[in-house]
C-alpha cells in the first residue's frame, strides 16, 4: 500500500485533471445508460402505435443520449490519456534526475541488483518499460472506482424509483462484479504480474548485453548457447503470458455471467409485477437495458486490478532507484572560488568495497597550476581511480584532495566538473552529427569555435571530407571514424570547453605507434598553461610530463622528472625496460 499511496502523490500535478476524467466518465455512462432506457422505451412505447407526439420526447432523448454519449467518451479519453502521458513524462525526467547522481558508483554496488550492478539493459527497462506501466494506475485504477460508485448511486436512484428490489437486485450483483471479481483477479494474478515485470526487464537486460557484445559472440561461436539462453527466458516469459491470459479468461467469463445473472434476475423480479399491474409494460424493456448498460463502468475493473500487481512492482523498481543515496552528495552553499588551479592529494585512501582491500593507499603528491604529472603503472595500479577521485565520481574516504587550496568535497559537483575537461581512452560518441558531438563540450558554441577547435585538434580537414562535413551522421561510438580520428574529436572537446585543468586518462591506449605520436603532439598544444594529470601505462614521450608518479597496487612507490626516474633505476626503469624489450 506503501508503494500505492507514493503513486498517487506524484498524480498531484494532474489531479484537476483526473477528477474531471472521473465526471465525464460517469456523464458517459449515464449517457449509455439514458441510451439504451430511451431506445427501450421508445421500441416499446411504439408497439403500442400512440400518436407521434408522444413519442417525440423520446426520438430527441435517444439522438441527444447518443451524440453526447460519443462525445463525452472522446472527452475522457482526451483528459485521462493526456494527463497521464505528461505525468509519465515528468516521472521519466525524474527518475534520469534520479538516477544520473548515483553514476557510477552506486549503480555498481546497488542494493537491488545481487552485488552484479545494474545492467543497461535492466536500466532501460525501468525508464521506459515500467514507467509506461504506471498508466494502468492512472487510466485504469484511479478515476474508473470513482465512476463505477457514482454510477451506482446514479442506478440505485433510477431503479428505485420504479421499484426497491429493482434497485437491491442490480446493486447485489453489481457489488460482485465491481469488488468481487477486481478482488479475485488481483489475488490470482500479482504474483504473475511480478515475475512478468521481472522476466521482461531480465530479458532486457540480456538482449542489449548480447547487441554489445556481438562481435564477440560471433568471433567465439556462442550464438547457439546464446539463442539457448534467450529462448529459456523467452519460454518462461510466455507462460507467465499465458498464465496472465488464463486469469483475464476467467474475469472475463465471470464479469459476463454477473451481467448476465442480473439480467434474468431482474426479469424474474419485474415479469410478476407486470402480471399484476404494478409496473406498466413498457417499462419492463427499458430496466432490463438499463441495468445491462450499467454494468459499463465496472468492465475494465477487473482488467486493472489483475495489472496491479505487476504496476506495483514495476513502481517499486522506479523507487529503488529514487531511494538510493548518491555516493557522492555536494555540500550546502556554493563553491569556492579558486585563485588558482593546483592539485594536492595527501594521504588519500579509498576502496569500493567498504571493509574490502583498498584501490588506493596513502596517496600524496601535488600538481602545481599549468605543469604536467604523469600516474604511471601497470593495470589495477590505482591510477584510473584517483583521475575518478578527482571528478567526485566516488568520494575518497582518508586524506584530503584539494583543488586551489579549497578541499574538493566543498565544489559542488556541477561546478567541479565545469573547471576539468576529460580526454580518456573510450571517449564516447554519440550517434549523431559532429557539430552536436564537439558542442557537447560547449553548448552555444558557434560554428567558428567548432571550426577552431577542430583545426587546433587536426581534425578539421577529416571533417570536411565526410559526406555532410560538420553534420554528418557519424554512427554508434563513431563508427564512421577511426581510433585516432576519435581520440582527435575528442581533444578537439577539451579545447573547446576550455576549461583550466586537463585530465588525460590514457588517451593514447589502443592506439598505433605512428597515431600515438600524432595525438600527443596535439596533446602538448592543449596543455600549455593547463594544470594537467595524465594517466599511462605506456611510458612513450615521458618528457610531455614535468614530474611522473609511479603507482603499484594502489601506492607511490617513486617520485620524480623523467629523467631522475631513469638514473635511479628503480620501478620505473623497470617498467621502461619492461615495454621496451616488449616493443622491441
């Protein structure tokens, strides 16, 4: 119920909204009703051949029923549906809202997720399958309860008026198929609807898993234990269907067998009347259609609540995600404002895993404004995670980073991310045009800033040979571009943004010797009088760095200029030698 009540508290913003689909769902219906009990009675009243003034009232009553009827159900479609759309619309926005803070951190330790991490297959799904799936609350559980009770108010009032019993009979079974059968397709379909809201999102999760990863599959002869896998889920995923289809069968059948029973219960009820004069003849047609056409504003009740179960777990996913406490929350007030651009880490210690080894341990050093340090290292030597420390991905838990003298939990993170501009390894592009990719960096850039950046990144002339230049279309991840027109586009960004601290997370890996030289030659113009931290465990062009560290499992083991390093013949002269003899 929890779950239920927060639902409709975000349908504050539409209620006006909802209220008035709830009326003119409960005008529809009368009209529906009206409808039928007028064309009963005029069919009836005619058999009798009256004059035709006596049946004008009736003629009008049943074209006046029948166009407001149809215009009052397109009104509440309009008013429900449109109110719903732009609620999920501002529940979608929220949840990104949501969900963008807790990138990456919490979302690869998420309570929810079996210690895996979510997958952007099961991320996808809440944002787009689950929150669609919230418009069975708000089209068919809010306003259609409040239709059908002001319909049986409306009804009990119509009956009786002819006769009380007529009004006890309709009611009897009207309660039965308004609460008994919503009641038993809940009960009989939540559990499904869970596991179908959680099979679904599984095979999500798997099916853009196995789109990223198809190169490999392919290249490893997987398709078979792929397409095993798939076809599980996808068995699995259609009983629970069928299963759904079995239960909406069954609430189907009852809801018309209510109907139907009162129909000829009423029957019973009037027919003896009318044999002994209490209720005129006409009259017996007009309550039998009427009570028919009641039964209008309970139909989609039992529909709705066997739904229910499934909406309600697909809220309560939306809800983890809402719930869940960034790892990494800004401080009240603004940030401070530097006066200069120095770096200083001391003493600094993290782990991803609280109570686990740590990545980084006892990390000090400092990068004065407008010079170069260089992390060096093997893989998983910690480097990755302190340029991440930096950007207030994950918040360090020992020591202090500071950033202009001011500690770096005081910057707020927007502000933060506005004074560093990132070149790493797998830039990612955007499968849009160029001229939206480089603005990226800088929004309201003109075209000439494009243009300029590009130059400085030389870039600018592979551009210009694409078929539509600057707004070519340039595919997934940029597939239209190679490894180092990519790593360019990306140093073209950095340039773009202009921003007074460089962070260079190897930006050269994956590359070619020749490309690598190219791209740190740009690299050189873009840090000129930038406080730089690279990041590399390819000693390739060291001299670009005033002063290298040099990390092992996550600690300063040295310290110093290129060339000091080399002299000492230490672990970095290893590392050298190491690459060297490799490369050669």
């Amino acid at each position: 119920m929890k779950t239920f009540w927060r639902l409709l508290k975000l349908a504050g913003p539409v209620k006006g909204s909802m209220v008035l689909a709830a009326l003119t769902g409960c005008i529809t219906v009368a009209c529906g009703v009206g409808l039928m009990a007028t064309s009963a009675y005029l069919i009836s009243m005619a058999a009798l051949h009256p004059s035709f003034a006596a049946l004008s009232i009736a003629i009008v009553g049943v074209r006046f029923f029948g166009i407001a009827r149809g215009a009052f159900r397109y009104l509440e479609r309009l008013v429900s549906h449109q109110a719903t759309f732009r609620l999920l619309t501002s529940i979608r926005v929220w949840l990104y809202e949501a969900l963008e803070p807790l990138m990456p951190a919490r979302v690869l330790d998420f309570a929810h997720s079996k210690g895996t991490g979510l997958r952007s297959g099961d991320i996808l799904s809440r944002i787009v399958a689950d929150v669609d799936m919230l418009q069975n609350v708000y089209v068919r559980v809010l306003a259609p309860p409040l239709v059908a009770l002001l319909v049986a108010l409306g009804m009990w009032w119509l009956l009786g008026a002819f006769n009380q019993l007529f009004a006890l009979v309709f009611t009897a079974f009207y309660l039965l198929a308004a609460v008994g059968i919503p009641s038993l397709a809940y009960v009989l379909g939540h559990k499904a609807g869970e596991q179908l809201v959680e099979r679904k999102a599984e095979l999500s999760a798997q099916m853009v898993d196995s789109i990223q990863g198809i190169a490999d599959i392919v290249a490893f002869g997987q398709e078979s234990r792929l397409s095993t896998s798939m076809r599980q889920l996808d068995e699995a995923l259609a009983r629970l269907q069928m299963r759904m289809a079995h239960i909406s069968g069954l609430q189907s059948l009852l809801s018309n067998l209510f109907l139907n029973l009162a129909v000829w219960t009423m029957l019973l009820v009037a027919i003896p009347l009318v044999q002994q004069g209490q209720l005129h003849g006409v009259y017996l047609a007009l309550l039998i259609l009427a009570t028919a056409s009641g039964f209008e504003a309970v139909q989609s009740l039992p529909e709705a609540f066997q739904q229910l179960g499934g909406t309600l777990r697909a809220a309560k996913r939306l809800f983890e995600i809402v719930d869940a406490r960034p790892e990494v929350c800004d401080e009240p007030g603004t940030s401070p404002q530097p006066a200069c651009y120095d770096i200083e880490l001391r003493h600094v210690g993290f782990s991803y895993v609280p109570g686990r080894g740590r990545a980084v341990k006892d990390v000090s050093f400092t990068v004065p404004q407008g010079q170069c340090l260089a992390l060096v290292g093997l893989s998983g030597a910690g480097k990755s995670t302190l340029a991440q420390l930096l950007q207030r991905f994950w918040e360090y838990q020992e020591g202090h980073i500071r950033l202009g003298g001011y500690e770096l939990r005081r910057y707020r993170q927007d502000d933060l991310h506005k004074l560093i501009s990132v070149v790493t390894q797998d830039t990612h592009l955007f499968n849009t045009t160029v001229r939206e990719n480089l603005r990226l960096a800088k929004p309201a850039a003109s075209f000439e800033e494009l243009v300029q950046a590009a130059k400085q990144a030389r870039i600018h002339e592979v551009i210009e040979a694409l078929p539509h230049g600057y707004d070519t279309q340039i595919g997934e991840q940029g597939l239209l571009l190679s490894g180092g027109e990519r790593q360019r586009l990306a140093i073209a960004r950095a340039i773009l943004k202009d921003a007074p601290i460089l962070l260079l997370d190897e930006p050269t890996a994956n590359l070619d010797a020749l490309t690598e030289r190219e791209v740190l030659q740009e690299l050189r113009t873009l840090m000129k009088g930038r406080t730089t931290l690279m990041i590399t465990h390819r000693l390739v062009d060291m001299d670009i760095a005033d002063e290298i560290v040099v990390l092992n499992e996550g600690k300063v083991v040295e310290c110093g200029k290129p060339y000091e390093l080399m002299q000492l013949e230490g672990y970095y002269w290893k590392l050298w030698n190491m690459q060297r003899q490799v490369l050669v």
